[in-house]
C-alpha cells in the first residue's frame, strides 16, 4: 500500500508546511461556505483530518475499506454526521475535502523533483476517495434521520385515545400500510389493558386505500382483541374501500361495522349498559 | 414435574398459570380440574393467564378441552388477563379458541360466570 | 460486512422439560438482540411448537440458538435437530391441519407463519432439520 520511498517527499512537504496549509484550506472552505462555519470550527476539524491523513500520504485511496483507514473512516463518518445536521449539502461536504487539493498543488508548483508528479497523482486519488467517502456516510447519516423522523411521524399520526370510561378509539387517517397498521395494532391492544377498556373503536373515515395486507392486519387485530375479552367495532367505511374489500375477497366475517365514529360509541354505550338519551331544552 | 394449583371460591374454581407450562403441566391440570368440578360441583372455571408470556398449541388446545371438560358438568369457563403479545402471536399460529370465553381480567371473569349462573335454573 | 454471529449455544431435547427449557433459552437471546415484545413471543412460540415436534415426531434430539446478523439487522436464528424417520411428504406437512400424532396439526404450518425465515430439511430414515430465524424489526 504505502510506497514509503516514493511518498518521502510529499509527505515531508505536507509535514513541514502543515500551519500554513492547513491555515489556507480553512480560508478557502470558509469562503466556499460562505461564513455558516466559524473558521475556528473548520480548523479544528481539518487539524484532526489532517493527523490522520498524514500517515496514509503514498496510497492512491483505491482501499479505504481496509484496516490502515479505520481512523479516517471514522472520522469522515462523524463529519459528514455533523454536517447532515448542520444542513450543508452533500457537495458542499465533499469538497471541503476536495479543496485541500488546490492548496497542495499550489505548494508543490515550484518543486523539480520528478517523483513529486507521480506522488501527487496518487494523492489526488487518495482525496478523491476520500470525499466520495464523506458521500456515502452523508447519505447514511440521513437515512437515519429519515427513518428516525418517519417513526416519530407514525407515533404521532396514530393516537389511541379513551373517547368514554371503557370505550378507545382509534382514528385512522391517510394511507394505511402494513408496518403502520401493524403498530397500530400492537399499541391498540397494549391500550386495551392499561385502561382495562372492553370496547376498542378503529374509525377509518380519514383513510383512502386499503390493501388485503392491511385489511388483514385489521382482521387479526380484532380476533386478537376478542382472545384478551375485547369487542373492536369498524367504523366508516368509505364506499370505494367497501369494494375493495369485496372485490378482494376479504372476509370481514362477524366483525362489527357501523357506519360512523357515533354510531360506534352509541352501540359500545349500550353494550355496557349506559343509554344516551336527548332532554328537552327549556 | 410441577403442578398448576386450583383454588375454589364460592361456586367457582380459579386456576392462576404462574409457571411457564411444560405438556405434562398441561395434562395433569386437565386431570386435575375434571375431578375437583365433579367433586366440587363448581358453576364456574376460571383461567388467570395474566403471567403466562407463552400460548403456543399445546397450551392453547388446553384452554378448549376445559371448556368442553366444564361443559359437561354444566360448569362455564372463562380465560383471562390473556397478554395483547401471546393473543397475536396465537392468531398468526392459527388458534382462535373457538367457544371459550375469554375476560380481560380476573375481576370481570368472575362477573361473567356470575351472570351466567344466574340465568341457571338450579 | 460478513454474518456475525455469537456463541451459539445447544441444548439436548430429551423430555418434557427441555421444551421449557429450549423456550427459556431462545427468549433469552430474544431479548438479548432486543426484538420487540410480540416479535419475542412469536419466536419463542415457534420454538415451542417446533422443540416439541423434535421431541415427539423426532424422538428426541437438540436446539441450537445462536445470535445472527446479516449486516443490515440482527436477529436470533434457532435450529431443531432430530435423528427421527424425517418427513416423507413435506407439502402436507406444511399444510394446516395435518398432524401424524395428537396436536392440532399447527406445529410446522404455524410455526413457519410466526418467524421471518423457515428453512427444513429432511430426508426419509435420516432425521429433520428445522431453522427458523427471527429479524429486529
């Protein structure tokens, strides 16, 4: 991997002309980030690039996946983390890195040295390979967050309320996919316990499609429920999902229906016993 | 091989699961409840699985022979405090326990039996 | 990144009381990958159903749990082994309802529905192997 004769030069360049490259590629990126990174911040993060790059000076970056680049792995993951954070864009992350190259020519334009080309060549690969790295950990870093913000969206988007002492209710809204129907479900039941409710209400007005994945999910939420001593009643059924659940062939069997959120509460009400009945208003 | 304790109150015998079940449990508790409900002449059994974490067939099927077990000596039975994790798990096994009652917890497994022995005529 | 995996570990399957024992152990590394609580439940249900068959249909044998991840997620991967007479027609084996001895015949079919991955292997007078594998969510 590293040709420590070949590099000798370069790296001895990079090693003693360290403060002042280092100095001129904080100013360049400063500029190219138009003051969002205090230079402070970018010097002390190009300082520890710059440790851990030193020692790798003379591969051409064609093996960043082997053990020598752990440490500069790791810290290229943390920067690119940081930097998806920030909200710089992936560009403007890689050729932060990038532009340590412009500085390292501009040092070696007087050297007469033959090899130095040759060095140079390699290093520019190893650079390249580098901000294609800090690519593939922005992507990753934002994956994360993609996932972790659409977690936080379906706790949000699926509330199990208690509508009456004994009585929950579900409203479901939007396009319903299996996972989501899934967690729904899952806190559903949990609720059923916690509150000691008989009576569950899944409303799905605000709902658009269903698919036999998701209609299934229901259906074993409701068998799962009568097992624990629960009654779950469906209610509004829109026209399009009636024959979709007809045209699918889904067997909805004795499960209770009804055909609003109302209805639904009257019927579990009545169940336990309790009439709602209307008083003239004087 | 350790063995399901029942207890009786009033007309009702209560079974609370408190070990994970091994078969031989399993068949000796049926044994068990078939003799105290013709000694006992018990109305009611109760099944408390509030603690159990598992169902799987073997226990599952349980449930419904005690059911048809109880229903020959004119007794109901009820399962309850049947945890949301095991109900799931034992619809995607495949179970439904098809005509055994089922109570989200001790207290209303009894109103339950409580209500159908009044409408006894004994 | 290569599969990992972590001490696996096997327990004998001899009588009544390893099916409970093979159950404990399976929740143990359940919950040492940190599945969820229903995925826990469903794969220690399966364990069940499935050290059973070993014991009863394969006349006794071994479970193998061990802690797998294939680079995107963990998982828990269990494995029953038997010497038994092996299954000679699988597709009924597999469906609902079928049973060679006294269960309800959910054994196999349920077990597959309650796990991720299912793999079995048989062959007629050499025993059976059952694998299932359970991924985190």
């Amino acid at each position: 991997m590293t040709d420590a004769g070949h590099a000798q030069r370069l790296t001895e360049l990079l090693r003693t002309n360290a403060d002042s490259l280092v100095g001129r590629w904080v100013d360049a990126v400063a500029a190219l980030l138009r003051g969002r990174a205090t230079k402070a911040e970018l010097e002390s993060d190009f300082r520890e690039f710059y440790d851990v790059l030193l020692p790798l000076v003379g591969s051409d970056g064609k093996d960043t996946g082997s053990p020598a680049f752990g440490e500069i792995r790791s810290f290229l993951d943390e920067y690119s983390r940081a930097r998806v954070r920030a909200g710089f864009t992936p560009s403007e992350t890689a050729s932060s890195i990038f532009s340590l190259k412009r500085e390292v020519f501009g040092l070696t334009e007087n050297e007469e040295d033959p090899q130095i080309f040759r060095q140079l060549m390699a290093f520019s690969g190893l650079l390249d390979a580098l901000g294609l790295l800090t690519f593939e950990f922005y992507a990753q870093a934002r994956e994360e967050i993609i996932r972790e913000q659409s977690e936080q969206l379906l706790e949000l988007t699926t509330p199990v309320v208690k509508i009456w002492e004994g009585v929950l209710a579900v409203p479901l809204v939007g396009t319903l996919d299996s996972a989501r129907t899934q967690v729904v479900m899952e806190k559903l039941l949990e609720m059923l316990v916690e509150t000691g409710s008989e009576h569950a209400i899944i409303d799905i007005t605000g709902v658009f499609a269903v698919d036999t994945q998701v209609a299934q999910h229901l259906l074993k939420t409701v068998v799962a429920a009568r097992l624990m001593g629960a009654e779950c009643i469906v209610s509004g059924i829109r026209p399009q999902i009636a024959q979709t659940i007809v045209a699918l062939g889904i067997e909805f069997g004795d499960i209770m229906t009804k055909a609003s959120l109302a209805d639904a509460l009257r019927y579990a009400l009545r169940r336990d016993g309790v009439d709602v009945v209307q008083r003239e208003v004087r | 091989m350790e063995r399901v304790p029942i207890l009786k109150i009033g007309g009702v015998l209560l079974v609370s699961i408190q070990i994970d079940l091994q078969d031989q449990s399993v068949l000796a508790l049926q044994e068990d409840l078939a003799e105290k409900i013709s000694s006992t002449g018990a109305h009611g059994v109760v099944i408390d699985i509030s603690a159990v974490e598992i169902v799987d067939s073997f226990i599952g099927r349980m449930f419904a022979t005690i059911a048809s077990i109880s229903r020959l000596f004119d007794a109901d039975t009820v399962v309850v405090g049947m945890r949301p994790a095991v109900a799931i798990t034992l619809v995607e096994l495949g179970l439904t326990l098809g005509g055994v009652r089922t109570a989200l917890d001790l207290e209303r497994g009894m109103k339950i039996l409580g209500q159908l022995g009044r409408g006894r005529t004994t | 990144m290569p599969p990992r995996s972590e001490g696996p570990e096997q327990v004998p399957i001899s009588g009544d009381d390893d099916v409970v024992r093979v159950r404990q152990l399976v929740r143990a590394y359940a919950q040492q990958t940190k599945l969820s609580l229903v995925d826990q439940t469903k794969l220690v249900t399966a364990a069940s159903e499935l050290a059973r068959n070993t014991l009863i249909y394969g006349g006794g044998g071994f479970a193998r749990v061990e802690e797998v991840n294939d680079g995107r997620r963990a998982g828990v991967r269990a494995s029953f082994h038997d010497e038994g007479p092996g299954i000679p027609d699988l597709t009924l084996a597999l469906a609902d309802g079928w049973s060679s001895g006294s269960g309800l015949g959910l054994g196999l079919s349920g077990a597959r529905r309650l796990v991720d991955q299912f793999d079995l292997d048989t062959e007629v007078g050499r025993g059976t192997v059952v694998t299932v594998t359970k991924w985190k969510r």
